[in-house]
C-alpha cells in the first residue's frame, strides 16, 4: 500500500502567511463552536460517524481543489511543498521515497481514497456489514493524506483562494476537519509540524497549517 511523510525539502520557496492575519484568519461559513458539529450522535456508531464524515471531508476538499487545480501544475508546483524547505515524499508499494510534483502526488491521493471509499468491505454501505478491524488504521492514513492537500493549498495557493473569494469556504472547512480530528484521535500534532524536520538548514521552516493551527488555537476557534 503506499502512504507518504512529510520531510525536510531543499526548496527555499518564500512562504505566503497571509492565511495567520485578520481578516482571513477570521474568515468563515460557520460561526459557533465547532465541537457542537463534530460531536458522535446518539444511536450512531462511531466508525459509521467517521466513515461518513471522512468520506464529506474527501469529496469536499477534492472539489475545492479541483476548483484550483489549473494554478497547480508540474511547472509551478515542482513538489508537494507544505512550508518553505518541508516536502511531502510518496511512499511507493516497495518502500522507494519519490519527490513527486504537487499536482501528480495529490492525484495519487485522491486515487487511492476513492479506491478506499468505493470498496464495500472497508466501507460498508449495506445493512448487516461489519467495518473491519483495520478501520481504524486506514482511516487515520487516509486523515493525514488529505491533511497534506490542505497544507500544500494554503502554503502554495492561499493567493489564488483569496482572488477567488474562497477564504470563508476553505477555513470553515479545514477548523471542521481540524476539530473532527481532534476529536475521534485522527489527528496526529507531528503531522502539523511537518513531521521530523531534516538535519539540514532547509528542512528547519514552518509548515502552514501547523502555524494556523496553533493561531486558531490562540483565538479559541477550534473550541
């Protein structure tokens, strides 16, 4: 199965911080406390309520990005950058690190989510169908996969989301992914700091949404 890591880059890309400043920073569709949202229902079981919610989160972030995808290409996003000097690799099924462009690692993403979501035995959609053991464990891969595309989005294409009036959409969305994960423990705080920053000067450079988090922390929005 393929997986990636986020790891130090030797790309010295300026970051654009617009996203830490008000008025973006602010900017959203839902006001309110999201743990009110991302709360289990009653008579609902957990792995049903994630399964649903994650397979929202997919296919809301995969048309957001579809929505930027013509400013994403191999020319202008050489790697999966998600903070100046931080790169996320590609894992391939034997085990081999690819440096891949932006656009061709996040449709490797998506690829391998849909197949997830599409296969009955991992989410079942029929009565009387068991979620497997290894749910659980899928599910928080699948979680940090989609976190690296809204990393690379909003060090790589918050300018583009801003021309594009999009901000409100994107924030709300990603606090709500935030606070889901946070709570049903898919999210993991290593992922927002980029993973283990490379020995190198280059790898030593904040990833976005780990700043992000950490300002919507300090302004309660995530609460």
């Amino acid at each position: 199965m393929q997986h990636s890591q986020a790891v130090g880059s030797q790309d010295p890309a300026k970051m654009n911080r617009l996203y830490l400043y008000r008025p973006f920073v602010n900017a959203a569709l839902v006001n309110g406390n999201f743990k009110t949202i991302v709360m289990l229902p009653k008579f609902v079981s957990v792995n049903e309520w994630v399964a649903i919610n994650i397979f929202d989160f997919f296919t809301n972030i995969n048309s957001f990005y579809g929505v930027i995808n013509e400013f994403c290409t191999s020319q202008t996003c050489t790697s999966m950058s998600v903070g100046p000097g931080r790169d996320c690799l590609w894992i391939d099924q034997n085990r081999k690190q690819l440096r891949l462009p932006a656009p061709h690692y996040i449709d490797l993403v998506m690829s391998w989510v849909q197949g997830l979501v599409d296969d009955e035995a991992i989410f079942p959609t029929k009565s009387g169908r068991d979620f497997p053991q290894n749910f659980p464990s899928q599910i928080k891969l699948v979680y940090r996969l989609l976190l690296h595309v809204f990393a690379h989005i909003y060090h790589a294409h918050f300018q583009i989301v801003l021309h594009l009036k999009s901000e409100g959409h994107l924030n709300s969305l990603f606090a709500h992914y935030l606070a889901f994960g946070r709570e049903f423990g898919l999210l993991d705080t290593k992922d927002l700091k980029g993973g283990v920053p490379s020995s190198s000067a280059a790898g030593t450079g904040p990833v976005a949404i780990g700043d992000l988090y950490e300002k919507w922390k300090e302004l309660e929005i995530l609460e």
